[in-house]
C-alpha cells in the first residue's frame, strides 16, 4: 500500500539552488503579488463575509522578518480540506487538496489544532469528547481550538529548527447564500538564510497530512486558478492581502508588493 503521507518534491531546477535569498524573496513577491492581481478580477466574491474569531497570538512576529511564503489552510464545511506539506521558503506558493471523504466529522487537523483529547482535555460546549462529538463550528469550540492549536504549534517549532513558526492566525468565511462556512487559517512561514551560504534553508515541516494530495507551484509561472471554486479564490486572495499588511508593518509602513 503507499504511503498517503509521500508528497513529491518539486524538481532541481525549480529550487534553484544557486539563486541568493535576495533572489528568492523578489521572485517570490512577484508571483504572490501576480496571483493577487488575477485573483482580484475573477470570482463573485460578494456573497462571501469575514468572522471575526477570537483568537489568541502567543507568538508575535519577530522584528525584522519578512513573509516570504503563505500556507492558506482551507476547511469548508465538513469533510473537505485542503492543507500544507513541504515548502522551499521564498520559492513556492503551495496548495494541498485532501482527498474526499476522508476524516469526515474530525476537521480540526495540524496546524489548526488536531485535538487529542487525551492531550488536551478539552470538551464541546455539550460535554461530549471532542473524539466523540459531530463538530460544532469553530466559535462554539474556540477555547479547545486554541488550546489544541498552541500545543500543536509548540510541536511544530520543536521540530522545525529552519523556520520561525508563528501561531496560526484562523478567520472564517460565511457563504450568505447557501450559509455554508469556509474556515481559513494562515500560517506564516519566516525566511531563514543561512548567512554563510547567502541562500534560503529549505523547511521541511511536520508530515502530517497522510492524506493529501500536494501541488506545487513553481515560482516561474502562477498556479492555475480558473479551476478554484469562489471560496477558495476569496481565501487565497485574503492570504496574500494578509502578507503584504504583515510585511508593510514588519518594513515600518513600506509596500509588501
């Protein structure tokens, strides 16, 4: 049987190894600010309205540091998802698509907070283990989210040296004609280069997507987007909006394109 959990790596040449991490970050900037400018004029996106969730940030930025790349997170009701595998920051924007049916109830998955309940202790509003319970949407469970997210988080950073992890920022996004909810969470992942070699340090984050399907994105063309549905378009569109705020207030107010 094979292992679900095998995401293909890109090929040499799309790392390519012997561009400096000054390189890397314009190119990257490039295509996230080209998928931006395409992702502005396609969809209907004014039947789609952002939640605001509270929730906490026990990891700041830290001063100095650029976003280079965006892992979007996409749940929309239950039962679909797409997530995050491996990424080379500043050279690949990244989508993973897991397969239909898979998980079904138990939506809450790395690094969003895959709740153990065992771990965390954490019950539904109801008093029912989350293990056992259908899930509620993420305002009723929010105090268990965050929990299990920062805990996942702290196991990420533990085994992940080369980049500076940072507390998933979570929103949702209401459908108002079908009320269907799609939750989003964007996890920034920090550029780290080695001073020495003068190039980025390829980040291998936890594997833990056994069931997923990863694509990704060379830097030198942008990923089709024709074929995302609204939802998705509307969050990849919010994410990269996301990393040009954060990097202007990380350059004191200067433009993230």
């Amino acid at each position: 049987m094979k292992n679900r959990s095998e995401i293909p790596a890109p090929t040499p040449d799309w790392l390519k190894p012997k561009q400096t991490f000054k390189d890397l970050l314009i190119e990257s900037k490039e295509v996230m600010g080209a998928i931006g400018s395409r992702l502005e004029g396609m969809g209907n996106y004014e039947n789609l309205e952002l939640l605001h969730l509270d929730y906490d940030e026990p990891y700041a930025p830290k001063q100095g540091k650029e976003i280079v790349a965006t892992v979007v997170i996409v749940q929309k009701n239950r039962g679909w998802h797409t997530g995050n595998g491996m990424l080379s920051p500043g050279s690949h924007i990244l989508l993973a698509k897991q397969q239909e049916g898979r998980w079904r109830e138990g939506t809450w998955a790395v690094p969003m907070g895959k709740i153990e309940p065992e771990k965390d202790g954490v019950y539904t509003p109801y008093g029912v283990p989350l293990k056992n319970a259908k899930f509620p949407m993420a305002a009723d469970i929010g105090t268990a989210v965050r929990k299990a997210a920062i805990r996942e988080e702290a196991e990420e950073i533990d085994i992940t040296p080369s980049v500076d992890a940072v507390m998933p920022i979570a929103g949702s996004f209401r459908d108002k004609a079908t009320g269907m909810i799609v939750h989003v969470v964007i996890d920034d992942i920090f550029s780290v280069p080695d001073e020495k070699l003068n190039s980025p340090i390829s980040a291998e984050l936890p594997n833990f997507r056994e069931h997923s399907e990863a694509r990704w994105f060379p830097v030198e063309k942008t990923p089709e987007l024709e074929g995302l549905s609204d939802e998705t378009k509307f969050v990849l569109l919010t994410a990269l909006n996301h990393i040009k705020t954060k990097n202007a207030e990380l350059s004191g107010g200067a433009s993230g394109d």
